[in-house]
C-alpha cells in the first residue's frame, strides 16, 4: 500500500533522513520506532506531504505522491494525526469531525463516519458541542484521531499517540488503534513506548540518526538484543 | 581616520560622488539640483525610517506626520522668536523626540503591525490637529517659513541637506553596530526570545522610536526652511509611503540601502513627473509594481543584491563598504 | 506550547467572551450608551438613526479587513481602494441600466448595480490574490505581516493612481438611487437611500455571518485561520480557500461602495476615508475578529456623527483616532481581542 524509497529530508540546511526505505502492505500495523530526533515525525510528515522529500520516492496505493500537496494527499485516503494534533481549538468537536470529513460530500456517509468516531470514542459524543481547545490531553489525542478517520482513510499515520498521556489513557488510545487494525485498517505508528507498540503491532522498523537500523516482524524484534538493550533496559 | 575611512570605504567613496555630483553636468542645472536636495532630504528620512523598520521591525506608519511636526515646531519658533533656522531646528529635533518618546511608551506593549497601526493614527491625530488649528499653522492655507539663506543657487541648501543626511548616517549607523543595535536586531526577531536572554524590549523600543523621530524632526524642519512653505500634507500618510518606499526598495535592515537608492528613485520619479504629464498618475502606477515586484521577488531590497553579488568584485563599482555585521 | 498551557488559555476565553473582557470595554461601551443618549437629547434622534446607517456600512468594511487578517494574515491597506472599485463599478453600471428600465421595475436597479460591484470587487480581489499573494505564499514564510502589508500599500497606490490615469479626478456620482420621498422615523426624515444602505449592511452581515457560522465553505475559512496544518490534513486546498477570502473581502468593500454611492461618489481618493475607518473600527475590535468588528462599526460610527454634531466636522476624524490611541493604551489586543495568535507575532 506505501513504498518509501530511499527517501533524504530535513529543514533547510538541516539533513534529518538519509536514505529511509520502508514499505506497509494493506492491512498491517507498522510501528515506526527509534529515540528522539531520529527523524520518526519527519518521516511521517513526509508520507503525509507536509514535508518535501530532497531525493527518493513515495508511493501510496501504485501513486507517486511527489510534487503532491498534503490537502491532495489527504483525498487520496491517507489519515494524518500529527504530533501536535493541529486541532481547531475554537471549535466545537462536531466541527472538528465536520472539517475532518472536508472531502467527503456524501451525507450519509459522513453521518455513518461519525456513528463510527462516536462508537469508538463514546468520550467524543458526549463532548460534542464543547470546544476542542477546552478538551483535556487524552480527548484532544481521540478527537485528532477521530478527525483523521472522519475522511475515511486507507492508511492512517499516528505520529506519537501516547506522547504527553497518562499510562491509562496510553493504553485506551493504543486499543482503540488496535481496533481499527482489526477492522482491517493499514496503520502506521510513530512511537518512543517500545515494549508496548511491539506488543502491538505485525511488523515495526527502527529508526536511528535518520536511517533504519533494524527491521522485521514485531515479535522477532522484541527479542533482539539491540532492542532489549537500547529500548527496554533489559539486560 | 585613516582606518576609519579604510573601513567605511563605501561611505566615503559615495560620500564623495554626491560632493562633487552637483558640479558636474548635466547636474549642476538648478532643476536638477532641487532633485538633488530632494535627494538627500528623501535618503536621509529613509534612513531614520529604516532604523525602526529595518531593525526592531516596527514599521512607524505615522513617520511623515512626525518628520512634519519637527517641521512646524521649527518654523514656528524661527518665526515667533525670530530665531535662525539653525537654531530653530533644534526645535523640531525637540519636538518630534518628543512625540517619538511618547508614541514608543504608548506602543510599547504592541506587536508589530499594532504599534504600526498605533503610530498610524497618531500620525492621523496629528495632522487633524494641525489642520485645524489654524490660528498657529494657517492650516490648509499654508505657512510661509524663513528659509537658511536668501539663495537663488540650491547648491548650498543641498550641502546641508548632504550633511545632514550623512550626519544621521553615522550616528544611526554607530548605534545599530553597538550593542544597543544587537538589542535591536534581537527584539526585531523575537521579542520572546529577547527578554527571555535579558534585552529589556520596552526599554529599546522607547529608544528606537526617539532617536529615529528625533532624526526625522530635523530633517522635517530642514523641509520647512528649504521649501519656504507647510502645509498639512507633508504629514499625510502617502508621505510616509514615499519614504516607506524607498526604504524597503533599498533594503531594510542595512541603512546605507535606503539611502543609496533615494537618489535614483527620485530621479526616476521627477523625470516621470516632468515626462509623462500627459498621464498623471502613471509615475506612481509604476511606482506601486516596482514597489509590489521587489517585495514578493527579492524582498531584501538593493541591499541584498548588492551583498549577493560582492563575491564578484562588485563592491568598488557599486562604491558600497561593509554591511554591518 | 504545552497541551495544558493551551487548555488553560482556551478554558479561560471559553468562559463566556464577557468574562475576560475588563473595566475598558464595560467603559467604553457605557461611553457609548451616554453618548448615544446625550446626542439625542440634545441633538435629536438622528444621531442614532445616522450612526446606525453609516455604522451598517462601516461594518461591512471592516469586517473584510478582520476576515483577510485573521485567516491570511494580511493587514490589508488596499481595502479602501475596493471601496473605489464598488464606487466606480456602482456608477458605470448604474448610470447605464437605470435608464433602460423604468417604471415598475425601477426598483430593481440599484439591486442589480450593488450585486455587479459585490461581484466586480470579488472578481478584483481574487485575482489579486491569486497574481500577489499567491505569490508571496509560495515563496516567503518570513516577516509575512510586515512584507504583506507593504505590498498592499503598494496595490494602493497603484489602484489609486491607475483609477486616475484611467479615470481621471472628476467625481462619478449619482444624487440618490432612489427617488421616493424620505420616510420619517421618531420624527426624523430619512433618505430611502439610507433606508437602503442600512438594509443591505444588515442582509451583508448576516449573510457572512451565516457563511462563516454554517456552511461547509465558511467552516473550512475558520479552520485554516485556526490552524493552517489542521486545515491541509483534512484536505482543505489552504490557497484556494485563501483566495476566496480575500475575494469575499473585497467584495465586501465594494458592495460597500457601491451602496454609498449617493454619499461617496467615485473619484481616486475615495477610499481613503473608508479605509481610516475600517482600521479603526478593526483595531478597536480587535483584528481578525469579524464579529466584534461588527459591534465596533457602530461605536465608530456613532462617535462620528457625534462628533461632526457638537464640536465640527472638521473634527470628526480626529477625536475617533485619538480615542482608539486611548483605548489601545489600555487594552492592547483591542476591546474585543482575545490576544495575539503565535503566528501574527514575529
């Protein structure tokens, strides 16, 4: 579904990826892993064409989505919540979810999307009319991630979901993330909680000074001994 | 001296040009010479603009009707106390402090395009006012000011015009290389980021907005005495434009910019005036492109070009010294 | 900023918008009320019936340039040369189709003529959108504020001075679109024309109001002058919803125009006073914020008439803009303001 290709990227001057692969076949849940500022949320910001790659190529469902904007990218069916979530803060959650299903003109199927957000997050219904800049930090990370499902995506990009959470809420996001695996959702995950998003996820890669150190199906992984040494203070 | 001047090659170079420029032709017609002294009075303004505009990023939208308020004072103490314009200057330099200081503490909490707006209608305040009260100014009417000397020749009025603007050169230039122009810059940046390492931003700003008003005072006041007439409209806000024009075509942030492209950019202007008076307007259609043009293509302005092209030995041509920094 | 900090900011505005606003506002407000009630015992009630008709207008104004501030973040000073441009289109078409049909349905032109200049200004706006600050957008992040700002003083000066090449200086007016008799309200007499412009502010206002409030489209303008990444991870096209904005900005102002054309007839100047005031009346309000810019209208308004009344009209620019400098010492994000979006500060 998303091949990444020898993808190079950064700020200005700044290099932060040097010639990152990665590919998530339909229907997985791919952890991206990795210690801070190895180049995990801009990876993803490139996926999500907010971040133009300087070499390599990205393709979504046998699309290049070089050259595209991320508001093209976002109506090809690929789900972003940022790590800043980038909410509408003066508005109420109903217009969150309203906004977040912007490209879709078909009322019911809108109506059906929210049933579906609602069903998943029961927190969300019953804040709806408040304003989103008034929610707290778990209900502000279910309303991006509600937002972000509003446009029906094929592919959903998490980037840091249990960033700034409280354990019992890490885990509410993360089972509600399971889910959606389960529904048959492709998701990709940007996360620094190692032992618990390699509980979670099929297949994960690890990400170190802008490159991938180490790849491969999750389970395998929880056993290496680079991962248990640098990630899990085992051993 | 010597490795003062070595340093300020560019300055005195330039310096010299416009010394011996009204002695050569075609430049020593008189017509040509009210250009020149335009000029001069245009580059200096656009300096003083620019040591707001250009560093703590505050664009001072009322900066005519400050320049202009120099302009009256001094007029009207040549007038009522019968004083010398030399002298009477000093009034203006006063006065438009003054008003700087007043509008830097009354702004003071602002950010950027408020304050703008702030000095704006200050700048509106200020020339209702002087309009209205024409017992003082004769409003619309016009007062007639005393000139420097009785002179048919403008080549006096343009050495002190020259001196004057080189004059509000230095002393802007040396206070935006000390560290108080390092507080300047910082505050310009981020005014954040500046109090949080320390620069006390009310105190630079208040600063900023009276020695750049102070300097406009004077040369407003040298309007006065040079054209020998004031009307309210020198306080207007397409004034301020004019000046707002020539300091972003030259280049915000560097001084000598601003002050290097005032004197073609009036040559340009005039000569359309003379030259076009069969479209009235159009000198400030093209004005306004030029104007649109280089913000959205090279926002830097003359300054960033010529820094950019100096690698290429451009330097001694251009006559431009070092940039700061 | 940290989720909590932000939470603790947007808590305190959510607790009902009066509660933040202090002693300045409630002053001014009661300023207001006491002028209000003063100048019409002193004065008569057309100083209210005044201030409401060219408070509509002004509203109108303003709240294109609080519109074009909050959602691209240009402090637009071009905004009273779209004034002009409803002027001008006002007139051109006005003149031209008023005589073409009489009768019965002679009503229905100064409908037509303000429906041409709200699309003649929109059409205007776009394009220079679409020409400038699309532009600009594409290649400059830094100092946006300040280097927007100066390219509309540069739009300004060219649409001024291109008018007047074109143009020239005589004034394009028309003495009234209607030539009904005044109709008289609490015993004063009002033009139709006024009747008229005070009806088309309204319908205007509450026209954008519901646009910004309800639809998908003023939905979408909210949500990129809220949050431009939000905006473009739901898919909105931010450029294109951009350019429209300015675009309904401009029409506003030339429907404006347009509207006041028995008042204001075009000439290259004519925008200058409009812009003075929607400033003020933005600044007052706080920028970028429509809804306040609309109460602010009518302050503004009502100071004017009450000022051009009892101290002259040669005054009636002046004390506005002194009282703002007042107000603004006091409350530096204006009356309405709610404070400064990051992005606004350098």
């Amino acid at each position: 579904m998303l091949e990444v290709e020898a993808v190079d990227s950064g700020y200005g001057f700044l290099q932060v990826l040097h010639g990152v692969n990665l590919r998530v076949e339909e229907g997985e849940l791919v952890a991206i892993l990795g210690p801070n500022g190895a180049g995990k949320s801009t990876m993803l910001k490139c996926i999500a064409g907010m971040l133009r790659p300087w070499r390599g190529e990205i393709r979504f469902r046998n699309r290049s989505l070089a050259g595209l904007k991320a508001n093209r990218v976002s109506r090809l069916g690929m789900g972003y919540v940022s790590e800043t979530l980038n909410l509408f803060t003066g508005m109420s959650v109903y217009e969150n979810l309203l906004l977040g299903a912007y490209a879709i003109t078909d009322h019911e199927i809108r109506r059906q999307s929210l049933d579906f957000v609602f069903d998943l997050f029961p927190r969300l219904a019953e804040r709806r009319p408040q304003l989103a800049g008034t929610l707290s930090g778990g209900e502000r990370k279910m309303l991006a991630i509600g937002r972000a499902l509003m446009g029906r995506p094929a592919l959903l990009l998490v980037d840091e979901p249990s960033l700034g959470l409280a354990p019992l809420l890490t885990q509410s996001v993360f089972a509600a993330l399971k889910r959606l695996s389960q529904d048959g959702l492709t998701i990709l995950l940007v996360e620094q909680n190692v032992p618990g998003t390699l509980e979670m996820a099929d297949r994960a890669y690890v990400l170190e000074q802008g490159a991938v150190v180490l790849e491969g199906p999750a389970r395998r992984l929880q056993e290496t001994a680079h991962i248990q040494e640098v990630y899990m203070g085992l051993r | 001296m010597i490795a003062y001047l070595k340093r300020r090659r560019g300055l005195a170079l330039g310096a010299i040009v416009l010394l011996v420029l009204p002695l050569i032709p075609p430049f020593d017609q008189e017509d040509i010479r009210r250009w020149l002294v335009a000029g001069a009075l245009f580059a200096g303004l656009a300096i003083a603009f620019d040591f707001t505009a250009g560093y703590i990023n505050v664009v001072n939208f009322g900066f005519a009707a400050f320049s202009g308020a120099g302009g009256y004072a001094s007029a009207l103490v040549a007038i009522h106390f019968n004083l010398p314009p030399v002298i009477s200057m000093f009034a203006g330099v006063l006065v438009a402090g003054l008003l700087g200081l007043f509008t830097g503490v009354l702004t003071l909490r602002f950010r950027g395009i408020y304050a703008a707006v702030a000095a704006w209608f200050l700048g509106l305040a200020l020339l209702g006012i002087t309009r209205n009260i024409t017992p003082l100014t004769r409003g619309p009417l016009g007062l007639s000011v005393p000139t420097f000397l009785e002179s048919d020749s403008n080549l006096p009025f343009y050495y002190i015009a020259l001196g004057m603007m080189v004059v509000t050169y230095l002393v802007l230039k040396a206070v935006t290389e000390s560290r108080t122009g390092l507080a300047f810059r910082a505050i310009g940046q981020n005014m954040e980021a500046a109090r949080a390492s320390g620069v006390n931003p009310t105190r630079y700003r208040i600063l900023n907005f009276t020695l750049s008003c102070m300097f406009a005072g004077w040369l407003g006041a040298f309007y006065a005495h040079y054209y020998a007439i004031l009307t309210p409209d020198v306080m207007n806000t397409t004034q301020t434009v004019q000046v707002l024009v020539i300091a972003y075509l030259g280049g915000r942030g560097s001084l000598w910019g601003p002050a290097a492209i005032a004197f073609p950019m009036i040559f340009i202007t005039e000569w359309l005036r003379a030259n076009l008076d069969r479209f009235p307007g159009l000198d400030l259609v093209i004005y306004g492109i030029v104007l649109i043009l280089v913000m959205v293509y090279y926002p830097g302005g003359f300054a960033a070009l010529v820094s950019a092209l100096r690698p290429q030995g451009i330097r001694l041509i251009c006559g431009v010294g070092r940039v700061g920094k | 900023m940290s989720a909590v900090k932000q939470a603790r900011r947007h808590g305190r505005r959510s607790r009902l918008e009066f509660a933040s606003m202090r002693s300045p506002v409630v002053l001014t407000l009661a300023v207001t009320a006491a002028v209000a009630i003063v100048g019409t015992a002193r004065a008569g009630p057309f100083i209210i019936v005044n201030g409401l008709v060219t408070g509509a207008i002004w509203a109108l104004v303003a709240a294109g340039l609080a519109l074009v501030f909050g959602v691209m973040n240009i402090p637009n000073f071009a905004q009273g040369e779209f004034f002009l441009v409803g002027s001008l289109s006002g007139y051109l078409v006005f003149t031209n189709v008023s005589p073409r049909i009489g009768g019965g349905l002679a009503w229905a032109a100064p409908i037509i003529t303000i429906l041409v200049a709200l699309l003649v200004g929109m059409l205007v706006g776009g394009l220079l959108d679409v020409v400038i600050f699309g532009q600009m957008r594409r290649r400059i992040r830094e100092q946006w504020v300040m280097n927007t700002f100066v390219v509309t003083v540069g739009i300004s000066v060219v649409m001024i001075n291109g008018y007047q090449l074109i143009w020239g200086t005589d004034y394009r007016g028309i003495p009234a679109y209607f030539t009904a008799p005044p109709i008289h309200v609490l015993g004063v007499g009002i033009a139709i024309d006024r009747v008229f412009a005070l009806a088309v502010g309204a319908v205007a206002i509450s026209g954008l109001w519901a646009l910004l409030r309800f639809a998908r489209l003023g939905r979408a303008i909210r949500a990129v002058s809220q949050d431009e990444a939000g905006a473009l991870m739901s898919g909105i096209d931010i450029s294109r919803i951009q350019t429209l904005t300015f675009a309904i900005s401009s029409g506003l102002a030339a429907l404006a125009g347009a509207t006041l054309l028995f008042n204001f007839p075009a000439f290259p100047y004519v925008g200058i006073k409009p812009l003075y005031v929607a400033w003020t009346v933005v600044i007052l309000a706080g920028l970028g914020n429509v809804g306040g810019a609309v109460v602010a209208g009518f302050i503004i308004a009502l100071f004017q008439t009450s000022t051009s009344y009892f101290i002259g009209s040669q005054w009636e620019d002046v004390v506005p803009f002194a009282l703002i400098v007042v107000i603004l010492a006091l409350r530096p994000n204006g009356l309405f303001g709610r404070g400064v979006r990051g992005v606004w500060e350098q």
